[in-house]
C-alpha cells in the first residue's frame, strides 16, 4: 500500500523531532484504540514500544498490558515520554540494538517508525527479543487524506514548501528471507481526533519538512497556512475540529 505524503519527514537519522518534543506530543494525533486492540496478541505479557516518541501508543498500552517497555534513541523525546508515563520501563536504544533480554516480550509494536528501521537488522532484534508466538505489529497513523477537505490542506501545504523533497513511504513491512515470521495480515482503521483550528496548524508544524525550514521560513509558512485556515469555509467558524484518521496496521507472528 503506497501513498505519496506531503511530509518531507525526518532526516536519515530520524532524530530531527526532538527539539519539538513537546509540541509533538500535545498535537500528533496517536493511533486508534481499535487498531491496537488488533495488533496485540491474548494472553497478555511483556509488551515492547519501540521507537515509541514521547509516548502516545504506550499510553494506550499502559492502560491494558501489566509489563510495558517504552524504547526510545532520542533523549528529548524520551524526557516527554518518562515525564507523561513514570510507570513504564523507558530505556534508550533502537531497532537495530535493543536493550532487552532474549525471548522477553509478547509483542513488540512500532507506531509510525518502521520507515526509519533498517529492516535487515530491525527484524532480527525484533525476532531476538520475542518469545515463540509473539506479535510482530506495525502501524502507521496520519490523517486521511481520501476526505477531500484533508486532501485540499495537504495540497496548500505542499504548495507552500514545493522545494522540500516528497517522500513516498510505503506502507508494508518486507520481511528479510528466512524471518522467522508467519501470519502475516494487514488491516486500516478510520476514526477521528478533535483538534482547534489553532491546533491543527500547529500539527503540520511538528513534521520534518517544517523543522528543516530556516526561521524565516518557519514563520512565514505557519503565517500562510494560519491564514488559510481561518479562510477555509469548513475550518474557519469551527471551535473544534473533527480530524480524521487513517491506520494502516500490520502484525506477524513470530515461529519457534
């Protein structure tokens, strides 16, 4: 499932978020209840968040699993983290060199990050730290852009940034051969966050196309996109925003 994004997203290193840290956490919409009650397996267990931000799937993890593991590299991001759930495990590290025991965890999910995990390497460690029967889960959360008013801001804030790089992120998770997965299924998942108009501003500026911008540029694309906000037909008389949602979900269970 592939879709160009208006996103320019992060840098290689995928760290460019943290100093937006806060922002990020009060504005990025994080992903359905529903769609996580798909990806988790019976049975509970340890749960593993990887890539996990400043916390907004282990916030819903918390609230149903007794053992969950919030894995962050940025240390910005993880002050939010540890600062929103003081009762969850937080360590630093990433996919590629995760700080937990062998055969550990139930599940291990990864919210809206795959797309910066070395794959060859991430599955592996993923693989390592499962037990036999484990979930391997995957999601990506963003707005959805088949409702045409979500699709129209898109299109005015690629117009604004048309020198930043698009990036096509696809949207499935390629097992490496011989990955000790089977079951592998996919599924989407629609809903919606309320957001002020102000708010939803504000959401476009945590993305790594924004970030990247010089200051001037900063301001002068949050004054556009304000502008045109308040000019919407639909956005401009409304407290509060019906935003909705898209969740592409994938999961995978680990053999042994």
């Amino acid at each position: 499932m592939r879709e160009v994004t208006p996103m320019g997203e992060r840098s290689p290193s995928g760290m460019s978020f943290g100093r937006s840290a806060v922002d990020y956490d009060r504005l990025r919409p994080g992903p359905p209840r529903a769609a996580v009650d798909w990806l988790l397996p019976g049975g509970g267990g340890g749960v593993v968040d990887l890539a996990a931000g400043t916390g907004a799937l282990t916030r819903l993890l918390s609230a149903r699993c007794r053992q969950v593991t919030a894995v962050e590299p940025d240390a910005r991001m993880r002050a939010v983290l540890t600062d929103r759930c003081p009762e969850v495990r937080t360590l630093a590290g990433s996919g590629e060199h995760l700080p937990l025991a062998d055969a550990c965890a139930h599940a291990v999910l990864v919210s809206s990050a795959w797309h910066w995990l070395d794959p060859a390497l991430a599955v592996v460690e993923i693989a390592r730290v499962l037990v036999p029967g484990g979930r391997f889960g995957v999601l990506w959360t963003r707005r959805d852009d088949d409702v045409p008013w979500v699709a129209e801001l898109d299109a005015f804030v690629r117009g604004l940034v048309r020198d930043i790089p698009l990036r096509e992120p696809c949207y499935q998770v390629d097992l490496p051969d011989g990955a000790p997965f089977t079951e592998v299924r996919t599924c989407v998942v629609r809903g919606t966050v309320e957001r002020t108009p102000e708010e939803l501003v504000g959401l476009y500026t945590t993305y790594g196309f924004f970030l990247r911008l010089p200051e001037a540029e900063q301001r002068r694309v949050r004054a556009r996109l304000a502008d045109h906000v308040a000019r919407h037909p639909l956005l401009a008389a409304a407290s509060r925003v019906a935003l909705p949602l898209r969740s592409v979900c994938w999961r995978a269970t680990r053999t042994g």
